[in-house]
C-alpha cells in the first residue's frame, strides 16, 4: 500500500488524540467489528496498519498489528506490535468455529458473512479473510504460495478441511469445468449473442448458401463469432 499525503489526509481528520489521558490516539472514522478502517479508492484499509506505514514507513513483516494498550481503537504507533503468537490463532479460532454448522452430509456450513460468489469470510484484524482457507491453514497446514483452496463436495459455503484440497490455477480450473461452474452462454459476462439468438443461427445456417456474414450483419457481430457458433468452439450446450 503507498502512503500518499491525500490518505495522510485523511487519515489525521479521524483521529483523536488523548495524550493527558492514556496516550491513546482514538480512532473515529468508520468501524466494523469494532476495528477502525479507512476507506480509500475503493478499498478499506485497517487504520492500525495505516498507522503503521505512516510512523514506520514499512510494512509489518507478520499478518497482525495489535495495540499493546489494549485498545481496540488505539491506533497510536508507539502502541501498536507486530503480532502471530498463538494466542492471536486461538482468538480467530474461536470465533472461525463459533460460525459453523455441521451437516448431515459432511459439509461445515459457514453461517458467518459471506461474499458474493457464495465463500465464507472473517473479518480479521483489518482485513477479509476467506473461511475456506482459514480452515485449511488451521487444520490442514500453510497455503504455499500461489495455489488456491478448492473443494471436493463442490460447496462454497462448506469450510470442513477434510473436503479442500490444494490446487494451481490450472488445477482450479479444470475442477472448476468438470463440477460444470465455469459460465456459459448468457452468464458469461463477455457473451455477444443471446441463446435464442444462437438457436435461430444454429436451425437457419445452410453451408454454401447462407453465408455467416448473413448471420453477422443481422446481429452486429463479426463473422469469427459467428464461425464459432456454427463450429460448436461455444455455445455448444445450446441445441438448434
């Protein structure tokens, strides 16, 4: 994240500052779960890291920043430490485990917040964790780099770790074809053509005497497009 004098600025217009009192420098901007962020271009960015960056000019090696006062809302840099120790993974554990519901099937159902594609996620220290992979890191071991958590009972909302799996892009795609999630048709946000639009083409194409381009003038997309209709390259789960 770069520090720049507009996040600065507003950065300083949410603080207070209680130097006679305990030291603590009071956040008063916006809360969730009763941590300070600051929402910036788009994102939210927990005001203890920004703090942080500011007064240290570095990111913090370890995932948390904590204040040694204390206070949730402190975000004054001399009390504020980098911190992983076990007591912090019991405390998100805690919570993680209090937001489960164990199905018939095998499934952990996640009944904690969710984003939009349908994962479980865990605000933690600032920051949106997805339920799934906190899972597989507290049962299962560390994420390495790069590789995605997948599912075997193909359930989004399900953190049970016997049911993830570790895979690379190439692996979660191919998973994700063969559970048949990848968006087809109208779902792809890209599409061109309807699916009645690529029905009429499919029953109406005659080789060598209706051209594609009949096809292409008629729905103002090129004639590559339609070649890949006629070809079965997509669309090729829409019967004529």
């Amino acid at each position: 994240m770069l520090i720049d004098n507009e996040i600065k600025k507003k950065f300083f217009k949410r603080v207070e500052k209680r130097e006679e009192k305990d030291g603590c420098w009071m956040w008063i901007g916006k809360k969730s779960n009763g941590y300070g962020y600051l929402y910036h271009k788009g994102e939210n960015f927990s005001a203890r890291r920004i703090s942080w960056l500011i007064y240290y000019n570095r990111e913090s090696n370890l995932r948390y920043i904590r204040p040694k006062c204390k206070n949730k809302l402190c975000i004054n840099p001399d009390h504020l430490c980098e911190s992983h120790t076990t007591q912090d993974k019991i405390n998100i554990k805690n919570r993680f485990s209090s937001k489960i519901k164990k199905s018939e099937n095998g499934c952990w159902k996640w009944t904690g917040a969710k984003i939009s594609t349908g994962y479980g996620a865990l605000y933690v220290d600032g920051t949106i964790q997805l339920s799934h992979r906190l899972s597989y890191e507290f049962y299962n071991g560390k994420i390495p780099k790069g590789f995605h958590v997948c599912h075997h009972c193909d359930n989004p909302e399900c953190v049970n770790p016997k049911h993830l799996f570790l895979g690379t892009d190439l692996d979660n795609s191919i998973d994700c074809i063969k559970k048949g999630r990848n968006a087809k048709g109208e779902k792809q946000g890209l599409h061109k053509l309807t699916t009645e639009q690529v029905k009429y083409i499919k029953q109406n194409y005659i080789p060598y005497k209706i051209p594609l381009r009949h096809f292409a003038k008629k729905y103002a997309v090129d004639e590559k497009t339609i070649h890949r209709v006629i070809t079965g390259e997509c669309w090729n789960h829409v019967v004529g």
